[in-house]
C-alpha cells in the first residue's frame, strides 16, 4: 500500500512539474532562436485559429464603435459584414503575423509594437532586437480549469501597464501552446497591418478599420 501511495506521489510531481518544464523549454527555444524547439512546443493551426477569433471579435467591436460614432443606423449590419468579409482580411492578416519569428517576439516581449507588425506585414525580416524572455516576468503560472490545461501570464516588458500576455498550454501526449490571448493594443497593430497592405481597390479592413 506504502509503495502505491509513493508511487501515486512521484506521478504526481512529475506531471506537475512537466508542464513547467515545457514553458521552460518554449522559453529556451525562444531565447536561442531555436526554430526547431519552437516548432515542438507550439501547436501552428490552434494558435493561428485563436489569434483569427481575437482580431474577428476585435473588428466586429470597433465596426460597431465606428457606426455608432457616425451616428448610422444598423450596428448589426455592420456586424454581419464583418461576419461576412471580415474572415477574408482576418486570415491574411493573421497568416502574415503568425509566424515563428514574430510569435517568438510576441511571448518574449508580452506585446508587439506596431512597428514590429508593420515590418512582418511587409514581409521584411523581424529584427532580431527583441528582450529574452525572462521567467521573471511571470505574473502566473499554474493549471487552469483541468489537469491537462496549464495556463500562463507574461508581463510586456516594459511593464507600460498592458494586459498580461496570456498562453494556454494542452496536454495531447506532450505539453504545447495551443492559444495566445494578446492585448487590444497588439490586435490594433495587427488590424492596421492588414489595412495598409490592403489593394486599395479591395473592400478590405478599411471599413472595418478606418484610418485616422
């Protein structure tokens, strides 16, 4: 029975700590520039699809926001068209900003300026100036609704007072990013990304992102 119990014990140690060993193997990945370690933490297709949710969700409100301001009529016409061409500008958008290199600088600096995201929406090299990312900087880091969730805050580094960059890590046989949940401000930078690489021609993120 003692053994049971001990063995039962270590198995719990050790998959509390796994998950902590993930976020430090991310954050090895991150600070090393290592592509590869990178690609075996995050799940790609997952992250990508939560960033799209975020900045649909972002345009849908600022529309509304937009219309309301100018007095017409109709928010939930706006809505359904961001429902209905928003999709469109969202995916290139995020497809564009998804990227190893540019998720390495997100979760390194807890935020993207818009800067940054204006040089990787015009496909030029992200420069590599970003801080390493420091443990330090977590504001938590435990499980989160289930056992095989492990959620995490990251302070921006330059602790201006943004939200706390928040990263979901799920347990499918191994610990992986699965989400990335950004402030307003980086979604900002990424909607204004995706309007000025826009074809002027195109019904693009203008309507749903007018230039100030």
């Amino acid at each position: 029975m003692k053994k049971l119990i001990a063995g039962a014990f270590a198995i719990a140690i050790l998959w509390t700590i796994w998950p902590y060993y993930a976020l430090f193997d991310l954050s090895s990945a991150i600070n090393k520039a290592d592509l590869t370690g990178l690609e075996r933490r995050v799940e790609w297709s997952s992250v990508r699809q939560g960033l799209r949710e975020d900045l649909n969700a972002f345009l849908a409100r600022n529309v509304a926001q937009q219309m309301a301001v100018s007095g017409l009529p109709g928010a939930s016409f706006g809505s359904g068209l961001t429902a209905a061409i928003g999709p469109i500008v969202v995916k290139k958008t995020v497809d564009a900003f998804a990227t190893p290199q540019t998720i390495a600088a997100l979760i390194s600096q807890g935020k993207v300026s818009a800067a940054s995201v204006e040089t990787v929406g015009s496909g030029a090299p992200v420069p590599s100036n970003a801080e390493a990312l420091q443990l330090g900087r977590l504001k938590y880091a435990f499980f989160s609704q289930d056992p095989f969730t492990f959620k995490v805050e990251v302070a921006a580094s330059d602790q201006a007072g943004d939200a706390p960059l928040t990263l979901l890590f799920k347990w499918n046989g191994d610990w992986r990013l699965t989400r990335i949940s950004t402030s307003w401000k980086t979604l900002e930078a990424m909607a204004r990304s995706g309007q000025s690489h826009q074809p002027p021609a195109s019904l693009g993120s203008a309507w749903f992102f007018p230039r100030r």
